[in-house]
C-alpha cells in the first residue's frame, strides 16, 4: 500500500507539472509574442482568409505551422488519427464538415493531407489486434483500408520502400486523397480548376517532405528543383460565371 501510495502521489506531482509548464508557456506568449503581434491578432478577430486547409495526423510531433513556418491565420488545419478523409457521406463528421466549410465557405485554394513517419495509426492498422481496446479507434482506421490491402498485396521492397510502415505510410495519403476527391465541394472546383489537393509525408527524423505527384503516380522531394510534386487532376471544365 506504501508504495501504491508513493506512486499515486509522484503521478499526481508529475501532472501538476505538465500542466504548469502548459500554463508558463502561455503566460510567455502573452507577456512577450501576443504584443509583438498584436496588430495581426487584431486584424484575425474579425476574418480569416487561410491560404490552405491542413489535414494531417493528431500526433503531437507534427506541428503544420512550424513544419511550414506559417502565420496564425495561415492555414485552416484538421486533425485526427491516421490523417484520414472518410469519403462524403460515410460520416458527416468533423472531417467532412471542415472541409466543406475550407472549401465553400473560405475558398480555400489547397488542400494538404499530410502523413508521417513513425505513425502509430499506420502501425495500428498493420497489427489490428492492438487496437482490440479501442474499438472506436478500429472503426475509424477502417478507412485506411485500401491501403492496407494494397501494401499486403505488393511487396515493399520492389515498390521502393525500405519498409513495409513506410509503404503503408504514403499508400493511406494517396487513399484519402481518392476519398477527397469524392466530396461534392471538393470534386467541383477540381473539375473547374479552383483548387488544388496535395498529399505528403513528412520524415520526423529529417525534417524532409515527400510530396505525391499524380502525374508520374509516386512520392517525389518537395524541395527538388523540378517543378512541385502535384496531385491535383487536370481540370475539365469551366466555372460558370455568375
């Protein structure tokens, strides 16, 4: 009982702690950066106007306005487990929702998903059985489906990969960039050619993206000297003029 004890009370310390530190950093944005911006905090309280909707994953080590070294009020992000778009009408949730609302409400020019290395939902979906006491975690990596059955019908190597996580990895982008694509708002302006979706992964390690080009159907460097790695169709209409 003692030491259940002990272990109560250092869990309890610890806790205090994290949140501390949560509440010191925010007393330091509001003593010294929130003044140093202040006229552009001013000019978001009335409108925002971002210039690309942000999907990625809800891991902690993926901050998209520090990977892109963006503003606040620069990207409209949405994040959840496995940077997964269920297709429209599967379930109306906070995904579909957010990026109807990126899309007709803000105009939005891009789309981003973005996936990482050392994901734990892609690691999940290749050993369901881990997620057998999560059951709502397992209804929700289901739509990373056709990607795990992709991978588990090629092999990794002769498709490039040095893993099969990483496989795994770029395949569950390209499938949530098809389940996008199905979103009325989204199919739209694609057809018309006033928007663009992008699929990347970004390396943890390296600090490298590699960014899915549609055109040549694989994963090429963001920052290589060629023209950017797209995944945006090729538009086949044009927008009505009201």
């Amino acid at each position: 009982m003692g030491e259940q004890k002990i272990r109560v009370v250092s869990d309890d310390v610890e806790a205090a702690q994290d949140l501390q530190q949560i509440i010191d950093g925010f007393r330091r944005f509001k003593q010294e950066v929130f003044p140093e911006k202040k006229a552009l905090f001013q000019k978001l309280a009335k409108a925002q106007s971002p210039r690309a909707m942000f999907i990625t994953c809800a891991d902690s080590r993926i901050i998209p306005e520090l990977i892109t070294q963006s503003s606040p009020g620069d990207l409209f992000v949405t994040r959840n487990v496995g940077n997964v778009v269920p297709p429209y009408g599967q379930m109306n949730g906070g995904v579909s929702t957010a990026i109807e609302y990126a899309v007709m409400a803000l105009a939005v020019r891009h789309i981003i998903i973005c996936g990482h290395s050392d994901c734990g939902a892609m690691k999940a979906v290749l050993n369901p059985q881990s997620l057998d006491a999560m059951p709502t975690v397992k209804a929700w990596l289901r739509h990373s489906e056709v990607a795990r059955t992709v991978v588990a019908q090629h092999d990794y190597h002769e498709c490039g990969h040095g893993t099969e996580l990483e496989f795994l990895t770029e395949e569950n982008v390209v499938a949530q960039l098809d389940h996008l694509r199905t979103h009325p708002s989204v199919a739209s302006r694609l057809a018309g050619g006033q928007l663009f979706i992008h699929g990347w992964v970004y390396s943890i390690e390296t600090g490298e993206i590699r960014a899915y080009d549609a055109g040549r159907a694989r994963f090429l460097p963001l920052d290589c000297d060629s023209p950017i790695p797209m995944a945006t169709p090729r538009p086949r209409l044009t927008p009505a003029v009201d």
